[in-house]
C-alpha cells in the first residue's frame, strides 16, 4: 500500500492526533532569506510532488499590505494552494503561539488529503516552534506590558542587560516587541529568558528540509531590486490606504520608511535605500539564525539549476527516506 494510498483511508481528525502526538510529522521545509527565491521554488516543488504550501512568514499571514509584505503573486496560488496567507486583519497582534496550532492544523487537513505540506518561509522563530513545539513560557500579562510599552527602547535594552546577558545577546535589540517579551518573562518568571530558549538547544530527529542560500552580492541585488519593483507597482499607495495597523504587523519593514516619506520626513530616494539597507540587515540575521539549524540541508541557488533542484527536492519532499 502507498504512502499516498494509506493517508487516505484516514480521516482528518485521525490525522490531527497523529499530528500533535508526534513530535517528527511529515512535512518538508523550504527555508530561507527574504527574497532568496522561495515562494517560485516551493510552487515548483509542489507541483512536481502533489504538494501544498504552507507559509511560515509573520508579515504575509496578515490580510494587505500584500506588495510591501512580498506576498506570492497571484500566479503563484493559482498553481499550488497556499494556506495562512492574507488570512490575519493588521489590526490583530499574531505571535508563534498562535501561529503553531494554526500550522499544525492545516499540514494535518492537507496530509488528510492525501497531498504533501511543503513549508516555506523566513521567520525562523516559527519554524522552530513547528519542529520543536513551544518553550514552556508564561502568557503575556497585559498590564505589565502596557507599562513595558510606554517606556523608551534604550531604557528597556538597559534592563533586559541586567536581567539576562545572554538573552540581551540573543535577540533583536532593534525589535521592541521582542525585547519587552524577553522583560516581561523575565520579571513574571524570575528566570532569564535565555534559559527557556535553551530547551530548543536539541535538534530533534526527523527534520526534512533545506535553506537556500544566493552568494551575498547575487542576494543583496535581488533585495535591492525587488524594493525598487515595491515602489514602482504602488507601495506607497498601498500604505496610504491601509488603515489602523496593530503592533505586530507595525513591525513590517518598510511600513515606518514610507510612512515618514508621507509625512515628508523622506525622499523617495532615501525611503528605498533605507528599506533596501534595513532588509539586508534582516536577511542577514535570518541566514544567521537558519545556521543554527544543522538539520536543514544549505542548496546554494547561485551555483544550481533550479529546475533541477526543484525536481530533486520534490523526491525528498514526497519519500521521506530518501
């Protein structure tokens, strides 16, 4: 009996349990930097194994922003299904913990299918939680964070390195959002917020899948090109008309830049280069993290076909034993 054959004899709430009681499901990662070439590898893949994607990126989950957020073209969906894409209203804050179930419930409805989850995205942080499930950290307790929020970001970096050095050393100062999350298990734990990231330290066996990676100059270009193409198909525009947007999705690069060239703090000559330079920064903090992940195999798409890779990998995709 096939692969294919014994999935369908079970319906999806079988397959469900059998998602969150195993800690190795059966789903193939395609990881990487922003604008590596993901979305047009994983629909390739996918359509070459039986596939379907599932994204794993904290910015195209959410529902607009869809040019500045780099969201698959509408050619892309309309070959492979995607799912948690455009699926969040920006006003809602969205973090790993809901993002995790959410996960695991579509890769359980499209192995109930019959079909194979295919991963993509990079946001490391959830494809971590994907592979290893959550640390066991406390709830975010809303007064304390409303007084966390109201103070200035140096002033809580100062803090966060008193409390927790290697935690300070770990995480995006730059990111507010992450550093009042470090503060506030600190404070409501009594415990650094590195010993809980610590429980993630073992690689778990079963993990399929790879990063890709562009030589850093091929990268930078891409990067470079594709915010100079943001602006020329109505970026600004786009977030003009976007309305009231939550502090997550605030967190989109770009979204501060273009909001300061409507307020004529910026050119337009500087908002692209500073968009261009901050996502550059970004990937080069994802492709640290994806190091950190000895599991994924590194495919360098500067020195490969991709018609090639894609065939090789939807083979892996499709036979876990190979």
């Amino acid at each position: 009996m096939t692969r294919e054959t014994r999935r369908g004899t079970r319906d999806s709430a079988t397959i469900l349990l059998c998602f969150l009681s195993s800690p190795n499901p059966e789903f193939f990662i395609i990881a990487g930097a922003t604008a590596v070439g993901k979305s047009e590898l994983a629909v390739a893949v996918a359509e070459r194994c039986g596939g379907e994607i599932v994204s794993a990126d904290a910015f195209q989950i959410y529902r607009g922003l869809d040019i500045l957020t780099a969201k698959p073209s509408a050619e892309l969906p309309a070959r492979v299904p995607h799912h948690l894409v455009g699926e969040i209203p920006l006003t809602q804050s969205f973090d790993v913990a809901q993002y995790l179930p959410a996960a695991r419930q579509r890769i359980a409805e499209i192995c109930a299918r019959g079909r194979v989850p295919i991963v993509t995205g990079g946001t490391g942080l959830y494809l971590r939680a994907l592979t290893r499930g959550l640390a066991e950290m406390p709830r975010a307790d809303a007064a304390l964070r409303a007084e966390l929020e109201q103070q200035p970001l140096a002033e809580l970096q100062r803090r966060l390195a008193q409390l927790d050095p290697l935690g300070a050393a770990q995480i995006d100062l730059k990111n507010p959002r992450r550093v009042i999350r470090a503060l506030e298990v600190c404070q409501l734990t009594g415990e650094p917020f590195s010993s809980f990231r610590q429980q993630w330290e073992t690689v778990p066996a079963g993990i399929r899948g790879i990063v890709l990676t562009r030589d850093r100059e091929a990268l930078n270009a891409r990067i470079d090109r594709r915010t100079e193409t943001m602006f020329a198909t109505g970026v600004v525009e786009e977030v003009r008309a976007s309305g009231e947007i939550g502090p997550t999705a605030s967190q989109t690069i770009g979204l501060r830049e273009i909001r300061a060239l409507l307020a004529g703090q910026l050119s337009q000559a500087e908002c692209i280069a500073t968009i261009q330079q901050n996502t550059r920064r970004y990937a080069k903090r994802q492709m640290t993290w994806f190091r950190r992940e000895p599991a994924l195999e590194s495919v360098d798409l500067s020195k490969a076909d991709p018609a090639q890779v894609a065939e090789s990998l939807a083979q892996r995709a499709a036979h876990p034993a190979i």
